[in-house]
C-alpha cells in the first residue's frame, strides 16, 4: 500500500521535508523575497497564483527530488493545485518520490499565558477528508510559546494532541508544531517545559497511534533525541524558526535523530529572475546544505 511505504521513507529514510506551506501574512513576504513585490498583482486570488508559480517552480526542479527530500509540506490551496497536469500530491509522491503533507491550522490566537494557540479549525474534518482523497500522508499544525509559562505550555500541547487525534482519525499522520520562539527570553527553560509535556501526552497515546514532532532546533544540543527514541514518534524534524540557514544547518548538526523541516532557509537565495539552470543549481545548493546537516552529525 501507498501509505506503507510512505511511512517507510519518513521513518527511516535519510533526508529532509521541505516546508512549502507559507499562507495569509507571510506569502507577500516570500514573494517579495522570491523578487515578486505586491505592486505585480492585485489580491488575494492573484497573490496566491504567483506563489502556486514559485512552488511548481521548486517541485519540477531537478534538485528537487526524493533523494534527498524525503517529504515537503503544502498550503491547502498547493495541495489542491496542480502540477503539469497532475494533482499536487500525487505528482510529488509519483514523479518525485516525495511524500506530500498539508498545513492544517488556520493560524493564531493573540498571545495569553506566554503562548499563542491555535484558532478553532471548523471545517477541519472536510479537510482531512479531501487531502486523504488525494493521496496526502500527513498535516502540519503550527502554534507558538513565547516563554516558559507551564500552564500555557501545557494548553498548547494539550490542543496539538486533541487535534492530532481527530486527524489520526482520517488515518493521516499529524505532524505536532508547538514552536518555541528564538526570541523567547527564556528559551532553554520553555523548551525543557516542553519536552517534558510532550513525554506525558505520548504515553497517554492510543496502542498503534505514532506522531511526528516539529520543534525548534533547542539551545541545549541533543535535548529531544528521547522523543525521537520513543515508540510513539514516527519522526523528530526541526524548524528553522528564523535563523539564517547556515547556523540553523550548524545548530541542526548537533542534534542527533532530528532532520530538517525548513522554509525560508530552503527559499532564501531563490530569485524570480535566475535562469531554470541558475534557479536549479541555487535550490540544489540549499537543499545539499540542508540534507548534510540533517544527515551528517557532529
């Protein structure tokens, strides 16, 4: 089955998953980055098809393939685009040997209690049920701890594994993100917070149920390689969370059991107007950087 070996490849594959998954606030950011500036389309409509252009423009790029990036992570609107005729998710699994993933939240709350939650996700189950149809193994879901709040830390885990568990139900694989902000004053502390909520959340799991964990590189090298050894994780990948790639690789370097799940660190040096040899072999230095860190450790 489809869903067998791709459970394979993202648990014992070497490689990284490419976080493709900018939406609302930050895709005019990454346009502008890309060298597309709002002054080249008008709305919401026209701003997603220039970002849909620049992500069909990674996937078909020959550096851009499942020997070294093992799964990549969609915005909904990706997911149900196409590419070359094909839909999005099939295209990556069938033609790139990728493992396709959506982002499911719908971002977040204010900040309460040192954290930002998710907001409520209403037409989640009619989600879930289109990306299944459509051959995605797994979600993403992404909130945010500001600083090390136990009371905050623990909401924020315990909504990422009640939603996860209605996602579970779909038989899709949840990626859990409860970032820890590098600005967080406090960021070693929260981080430890964390891991230790977690521990308690993967030993209350159904028998059989796995997650995956997207966290943020940690201060303290090697702090989540037991949530990566425990039964329950199917994989630990890490966010770049703002740094600039080369620290974020060199950070990742460190960190044993945990691969890369990269955006702006992935898209940083990818320009409108490179050639299609120019943007190749930029998106194939990236991605080469990045595959070594999550591969090659200190």
């Amino acid at each position: 089955m489809a869903n067998d070996s791709k459970m394979t490849q993202m648990s014992q594959k070497g490689g990284f998953i490419a976080a493709l998954d900018q939406s609302g606030g930050s895709t005019p950011k990454a346009l502008a980055q890309y060298g597309v500036p709002e002054t080249a389309y008008s709305g919401e409509a026209a701003m997603f098809g220039e970002i849909h252009k620049m992500r069909v423009r990674i996937m078909t790029a020959p550096a851009f393939s499942g020997d070294k990036v093992i799964g990549a992570i969609l915005f909904e609107g990706t997911m149900d685009g196409d590419v070359e005729g094909q839909p999005v998710p099939s295209y990556l699994w069938e033609k790139r040997g990728i493992v396709p993933f959506v982002k499911v939240d719908k971002g977040l709350e204010a900040e309460a209690d040192g954290v930002q939650l998710m907001k409520p996700m209403p037409k989640l189950d009619e989600l879930l049920a289109r990306a299944a149809k459509l051959g995605v193994y797994g979600t993403k879901m992404r909130s945010v701890i500001n600083r090390a709040s136990a009371s905050g830390i623990a909401a924020i885990v315990a909504q990422q594994f009640e939603v996860a568990a209605q996602i579970a139900r779909h038989g899709l694989m949840p990626i859990i993100e409860p970032e820890v902000s590098i600005k967080a004053p406090d960021k070693a502390e929260a981080e430890r917070m964390l891991r230790d909520e977690i521990e308690k959340h993967l030993k209350a799991l159904p028998a059989g149920q796995k997650v995956m964990l997207k966290l943020t590189i940690p201060t303290e090298a090697d702090l989540y390689r037991g949530l990566g050894e425990n039964e329950r994780v199917l994989r630990v990948v890490a966010l770049s969370g703002g740094y600039p790639r080369d620290e974020a690789c060199e950070q990742l370097r460190h960190n044993h059991g945990m691969i890369a799940s990269f955006s702006r660190a992935l898209i940083d040096d990818l320009r409108h107007g490179l050639s299609d040899a120019e943007f190749d072999k930029t998106l194939g230095t990236s991605i080469d950087k990045i595959y070594r860190a999550s591969v090659d450790k200190a």
